[in-house]
C-alpha cells in the first residue's frame, strides 16, 4: 500500500491520542469537551454552546492490568480497555462523561468509573429497545433531560436556537465526510478503506468546526487522484466499534478494497443528515438517533438492518462481507449467527471476525482474508 501523503497524515497523528491537539486547542480556548461511548448519543446535542464531543477510544492500549482488578475477563477488551486508560489519567481533561446502557459491559464501565473516578459530570442516558410513539417521546425526554443537567452543571446555552445551530453544524460536518466516502462507488476508488477511516475516526475524535478545513484540503487532494492500487474485491464491513484503521489496512493488504462500512463508528447510515424541521429539537433528535443508529441491541429492528446492508452491498456493488465482532461482546456476537445466515441466503459471501479491541494476531488475519478473497474466485 502506497505511502500516505501529507494531508492524510494529519488524520493518523490525530488518532495516536485519545485527546488529540485538536482537543486541546479547543479546551484552551475555553471549550469543554464531553466523552460519550455509543452513536446512541447524537453528537449534535454535545455540539451547542461552548461543548464538543470526543468518542472514546483508547488509541494504542497496550494492555488492560489495572481495569482487569475491576472489571471480568469476560466483559469485553473494549470496556476494558476505557476502563484503563480512565485509571492511568489518559483522560485527564474530559469535562463530562456520557454512556448508554447498551449492553452488560458498557454498564459496568459506567459503574466502576463513577465508583473509581468519581467524575463531576457522568450521566446515563437511558435508550429504550424499540421505537414507536411512545418510546420517541421517552427518548426525546431522556435527550432534554441531559441537556438540561449540561446547561445547570456547565452554564451552557441549551435553548432550541442554540441546539437548531448545532444541529446545523453537525449536518455541514456530516456532509463534508460524506461526500468523501461517496467517492468509494467509483469502479476504481481514489481512496482506500484505511485512509476514509482514518478521516472518519479522527473527525469523531476531535472539534468538528476545527478539523473541517484538514477534511475539505483532504477531500480536494482525494477527488485529483486517478484511482487507488490494484485491488482483487469490494468488500463491506459491518460489526461493533472498530477504531483503529490498522484493522481495515491489514484486510487490504490482501487484496480486499473495503468501499463500505456499517458499524458503530461508520458513516452509512450513521452520518445521514438531521431533517431540520423547526420542530421541537429534542423530537428530531430523537427521530434521527433511532433512524440512523441500527444497533443489535435494538428489538424487533433486524429486518431493517438487514435491509440496510443488502441495500448497501448493490448500491456500492461489494463483492464480499466481513462480519468484524470484539471477541465477548454479547449484542454483535447474537446478532451475526442470523445474518450470516440471511446474507449468505441472498447469494452474498461472508467471513465473519472475532477479534479484541486492540489489533493483534495481524498473521491469522491476513490467512483468513486471503482465504476468503479467494474462495470467491477473485
């Protein structure tokens, strides 16, 4: 794989950190970050006023001793391994914290963090399982309810107008990285899964307002390319979090371009815009966090993810499917037994992944892969 360029190296040294420059340029000017766990939380929310939202991450974990005294060898690396990186002060200087009870593990880090750390600001927003009208009215409610304990424990603007302007920036930010990513339908993309990644993670990672310009000059350089290396298959990637591009550069060594994702931290349909409706925010956002967040945990929704996925697959005409699952994790690992199945039932090849947080075993990963991108005669 070629040697990233300049631009593009910008995006790597913002994610060797779990708080970048980015993010420490905007505390200094007075800024607060605020870390969240789960695309259940819709950043727009933690975008008003002077707040911004950092994902969690815990870019290069080397291993999880401290948080293994506290949390099972069965709750996943994930977990884990936030868990080690809050204890070892790695995240010294978020000012908040929020979580979603989306499954066992994410509870528990919730628990030990405010049993060990004891931060000022730590709040569980509480997502129900299905969506109807009365389950949107319970999640709009849940939204003002954080917004107003953010407002009285910061002293920040949480008014509709404030919210309609953050809603606003989120969708100019969305749209910026999408219409990078649109560029992997091309026969021969420009770009390369570990290179959209990486923009995509370090935008999660950062201020969206200061790491737009990197993402235009970026998305300039991108559109003057001919094409990306050769490659063999157009592969999909779909699982739980997946944070460190390494993953997606070790399946394209073996020939597998991947041109679309469908994971926590993925863009389809995960950075669709907010219909700005000038209704009341707390609705939209609640209408949107349900509609682009397809989440196993979520009851009675398997259909539509599946259809999402299939949808996906033609509309980016993808060879292949790489089911990636955080070995232990209880939603994604339940989840893929019927969509292997349903998948491979439409004609679509699939190789499915269990894998730690941290990337490891970069040899067994490159045999199955190639294995694979054989197996379909490519």
């Amino acid at each position: 794989m070629a040697t990233p360029s300049k631009t593009m190296k910008v995006f790597e040294n913002l994610l060797e950190s779990p708080q970048n420059e980015l993010v420490e340029k905007a505390i200094d000017q007075g800024r607060i970050p605020i870390a969240y766990s789960c695309s259940f939380v819709p950043e727009a929310l933690l975008m008003a006023d002077k707040l911004f939202p950092v994902r969690l991450r815990a870019p290069g974990v080397a291993g999880t001793e401290i948080a293994d005294n506290y949390l099972s060898s069965f709750v996943c690396t994930y977990a884990r391994s936030l868990l080690e990186f809050a204890m070892d002060e790695r995240f010294d200087r978020i000012r908040g914290w929020v979580f979603v009870p989306s499954c066992a593990h994410m509870q528990r880090l919730y628990d030990n963090l405010e049993y060990l750390k004891h931060p000022a600001f730590n709040h569980v927003l509480d997502v129900p399982r299905k969506v109807n009208a009365d389950t949107l009215a319970w999640m709009a409610e849940e939204l003002k309810n954080l917004a107003d304990k953010l407002s009285s424990h910061f002293g920040v603007d949480m008014s509709e107008a404030s919210l309609n302007k953050a809603m606003a920036e989120w969708n100019a930010f969305a749209a910026a990285v999408r219409t990078i990513g649109e560029l992997r339908k091309r026969p021969n993309p420009p770009i390369t899964g570990t290179e959209f990644h990486a923009i995509v993670m370090a935008a999660l990672a950062s201020p969206k307002d200061l790491i737009m310009p990197m993402i235009e000059e970026a998305r300039a350089e991108i559109e003057k390319r001919q094409e990306t290396a050769k490659f063999r298959a157009r592969l999909m990637l779909v699982g739980g979090h997946l944070h460190d591009p390494e993953f997606i550069k070790v399946i394209e060594s073996q020939g597998g371009l991947v041109v679309a994702d469908r994971f926590c931290t993925g863009t389809l349909p995960g950075f669709r815009p907010i219909d700005l409706n000038g209704g009341n925010p707390y609705k939209t956002l609640a209408e949107y966090t349900f509609a682009k967040t397809l989440c196993p945990r979520m009851m009675e929704d398997f259909d539509r993810r599946l259809a999402t996925i299939i949808d996906t697959v033609k509309e980016y005409k993808v060879d292949g499917m790489v089911i990636e699952i955080i070995k232990f994790c209880d939603l994604w690992g339940v989840d893929a037994m019927p969509l292997v199945t349903a998948l491979r039932d439409k004609g679509i090849p699939v190789l499915k992944l269990e894998r730690e947080y941290r990337l490891g075993g970069e040899g067994q990963l490159r045999t199955r892969v190639q294995a694979f991108i054989e197996s379909m005669g490519k």
